[in-house]
C-alpha cells in the first residue's frame, strides 16, 4: 500500500541557526491512525507545519502522493484538515452552521450545498440541534466537535490533530477518542494525553532532538521512553 504520507531525511533548520529536524523518516498509510510523542522542543510541530507546506525544509517529502510546492499547496492543504488543541482559533464565524459552512463556501460550494454538507458534518460528529448558536455558547467538547465538523465538511484524506485534548475533561477525551476512532481518514496526533494515545492509535512514533528514534505500537514506544502522563 502506498503512504498518504512520506518523509525521508526530512531536515530544517530556522532562521536563528537552531536544526529542528535533523533526518525524519516516516510514513502514514491510508486509514492509519499515528499518535507522535516526545518532549516539547522536539521537532514534532516543526514537522506538522511541512505536512500542510507552511515550512519547507531538506529531503523528501510527499503528502497525499504530492510534494508540498507552491503548485500543490491549494490542494494538499485541502487534503490535511488540521484540528488545533485550542478549539477557539478556528471558530469565527456568528454561529455553529456558519463555521462549518465557510470551508465549503471557500471551495465553491453554493449556499445551499455548503449548508447540506455542514449539516451532513455536524450530525457525523453527534450534533444534531443548536446550529444556530454562537460558538462561544457551547462547552469545550462541544467546540471541539464542531471545529472537527468544519474540517470533516470540506473531505479530508488526512486529520492532523494537535494536542486535542487540552482543555477536554475526561469523559468529553473518551467522546473524542470514540468519534475518532470511527472516522475513515488517516490521523496523526500529536499529544501528551497518554490514555488518548492508548484509545485511538495502534503506533506511536517518538521525537527526541529532530529525529524520531522509535517506530512501534503505541503502548511499547511508552513502556520504552517512560513516557505516561
């Protein structure tokens, strides 16, 4: 099967002389959930931003069977939908169903399109009523979904989640994970949340210095760098 995502000797080093990626290796294959774990200043964020072409290093790198050129960029970037640990940098717009429409609308989708799309999304995450509501009206989990809602509405291949599970309290964490878990695209999560881990990825990679010196389950890459929150 060929990867949705590749990397091979993948290198960057910022403007300040600091080497954030030093050779990754790594693939994602279709519906294969990923969990990357490693201390802070690893190299993991460093390496989400190449996924979507905000930050371009060394090597090779293929996303969805495309190099992340300027060329590729307009639809590579519709093809990783990126969830953000805090779900309040990606709702704007005055209520829930005009958040999950703007990605559609961005696409081209009419009005009424983007709405049956939105709608078709949001009851895919278990929101079935109160579209009409401001976002800042709803709880952390209920943000969160509708954040993943307006991602799920423009058809990703790929899900890119970033500390998820931040500002969630326990049971809204095992809501996420099962929502997840039942969701046909390929997932990398970058997270501290050992138990979420656990729940939704069956492998783990381990970030340490720019490289990922493990690649193994998830429950093994923990045993070996002590790694539980």
């Amino acid at each position: 099967m060929t990867p949705i995502v590749e990397a091979r000797g993948l290198r960057y080093r910022y403007d300040t002389g600091f080497e954030a990626l030093r050779g990754v290796d790594f693939h994602l294959h279709p519906g294969e959930s990923v969990a990357i774990l490693g201390p802070n200043g690893s190299g993991k964020t460093t390496f989400l931003l190449h996924l979507n072409g905000i930050l371009r290093g060394e090597g090779e790198l293929r996303v969805c069977g495309l190099p992340p050129e300027p060329r590729h960029l307009r639809e590579i970037r519709r093809k990783v939908g990126f969830l953000f640990q805090d779900p309040e940098d990606q709702l704007f717009r005055p209520t829930v169903l005009d958040d999950v429409c703007f990605g559609p609308l961005q696409a081209g989708l009419t009005r009424p399109a983007a709405e049956s799309r939105a709608a078709q999304s949001l009851r895919q995450v278990g929101l079935h009523e109160g579209w009409e509501r401001p976002p800042y009206q709803l709880s952390g989990g209920e943000k969160q979904r509708v954040a993943l809602a307006g991602i799920l509405a423009v058809d990703p291949e790929i899900l890119v989640l970033d500390e998820p599970t931040t500002h969630l309290d326990p049971p809204a964490r095992r809501h996420l994970a099962a929502l997840l878990a039942g969701l046909p695209q390929a997932k990398i999560v970058v997270t501290h949340d050992t138990s979420f881990a656990r729940l939704l990825c069956p492998r783990a990679v381990f970030f340490e210095a720019g490289r990922i010196v493990t690649d193994a389950p998830v429950a093994d890459v923990m045993r070996l760098h002590h790694w539980e929150s």
